[in-house]
C-alpha cells in the first residue's frame, strides 16, 4: 500500500465512521492535531475520542479535492461537513460545510499523524444552535463579512 492508499483508506474509514478500521490504520503511537491546535495522543485515546466524535457529529464527511504527497507527508485539501445532531436528526441549523485541509503523516504503513485545518466558528454555530453570523461568548468576532 503506498502512502496516498493508506491516508485515503483512513479518509474512507472516517467517512463510514468506522472506528475499527481507523484503529488499525493508526500507529500506536498516533498524534491528532485539532484545528485550535489541541492535541490526543496514542491510538487508543483517539480510538475513544473518535467514538465520542462521530456520537455527537452526525453524518461527518470528508471530501478531498487536491491530494498532495512529499516524503512521508500527505496533504489533503477539501471540505468537511456534517450534523451537530446527537440523535441523528438533521437540521438546516444543525448542518454545516466548512472548507479544510488534513496533513498526514504515514509511517510503516499506518498514519503516524493526522492535524486539521479548519475555521471551527461554523461548526461551533451549528452545534450551538446559532443563527448564521452569531458571534459565540468568548469567540472573536469574523471581520470579514
């Protein structure tokens, strides 16, 4: 398997929320990076953080665009999307779409090293209940718009 085969099998075991399969896809000593730049550390940490994950974010994709690989590094660009809905009911407020980018780093086969990149605040909203363009307590507001 090369290196891109093994990051896309650990995108398509995300995307069929199958903890198992992510599992054996992790090295042991696996390091997830969130996109505030929180870190887990170990296979069996992540393996429990993904179960409480895909509990609380329904229907949770991944869809890759650009795949780029150098020496041992995936990186992914693309978007992420899916429902704040514990109970698997989706709502137009409860969904969101967000563009993302993933780096993966893969050794002996397995990914050593998954970190997100992504703008939380539309999932923060979604999961919050909040109407578009609401600023969350302690949440900087977006001067773009």
């Amino acid at each position: 398997m090369t290196i891109v085969e093994c990051v896309r099998g650990f995108v398509d075991a995300v995307n069929a929320a199958d903890v198992t399969r992510m599992r054996t896809l992790m090295t042991e000593d696996h390091l997830f990076i969130d996109s505030d730049g929180a870190e887990v550390r170990g296979r069996e940490s992540m393996r429990r953080s993904w179960v409480q994950y895909f509990r609380m974010m329904s229907h949770y994709h991944i869809e890759v665009t650009e795949t780029f690989c150098e020496a041992g590094t995936v990186i992914l660009v693309g978007t992420a999307s899916g429902d704040c809905a514990a109970d698997g009911t989706a709502t137009a407020a409860s969904h969101w779409t967000v563009p993302a980018a993933w780096r993966a780093v893969v050794r002996d086969g397995r990914v050593a090293v998954w970190q997100v990149f992504v703008n939380p605040e539309p999932i923060r909203r979604a999961m919050h209940g909040s109407q578009e363009g609401a600023v969350q307590p302690g949440a900087a507001p977006d001067h773009r718009r």
